[in-house]
C-alpha cells in the first residue's frame, strides 16, 4: 500500500485524539516500526492489526482518554476506504525468490 493509507490513519487519528499532527504521525510510526512494518510497506490487513493491538498501549501512554475508542474508529476508517496498491508490492525478497524458483 502507498503512504496514503499512513497519511488517513494518522489524519484520523489527529482528528480522534488531542495529538497534534507530528504527535499523531509520530505515534503511528513507532507503533508501526514496533510491529516491524513502514508507512510505505504496511498493508490495510497490517494496520488494521497495528491499530487493533498496538495503538491502543501508544494512546495510552499518551495520556488519550478511551483508547480503545479511538482505535475502534480508526479501524473503522482503515476498513471503509479503498488504498491504492503500492508498485512495490510483491517485489519483496521472499517473492521475488518465489518467482525465480518457478521459473
């Protein structure tokens, strides 16, 4: 998936919490990069995850009233919009691996 779909999370989760923006954009990357992904790796299955199990503990420590709320939202949101595939999916080395092996 392309950054777009980092870029609706994080708007959303501004708009849902008190975190400004870099706060917000902030506390999505480090819950990502704590699940091991990157805003322009990460799919709509993946944040779905992230912010079902994840966010939840970063809103919390951040002082957001209802987290559990505010990711419910947020799930909501991720799940109701379609995101452009990224160009780079599939060319990860495990695919390309797969491919090559078929061949």
């Amino acid at each position: 998936m392309s950054e777009s779909l980092f870029e609706l999370v994080a708007a959303a989760l501004q708009k849902r919490s008190k975190l400004e923006s870099l706060e917000a954009r902030g506390t999505l990357r480090l819950a990502l990069k704590s699940s091991g992904l990157t805003a322009r790796e990460v799919t709509r299955e993946q944040m779905i995850v992230v912010i079902d199990q994840i966010m939840p503990h970063e809103l919390r420590v951040r002082g957001i009233e209802n987290p559990e709320a505010v990711c419910r939202e947020l799930s909501r949101a991720v799940k109701g919009v379609e995101v452009e595939e990224s160009t780079t999916a599939g060319t990860s080395p495990e695919d390309v691996f797969r491919r090559l092996s078929r061949s």
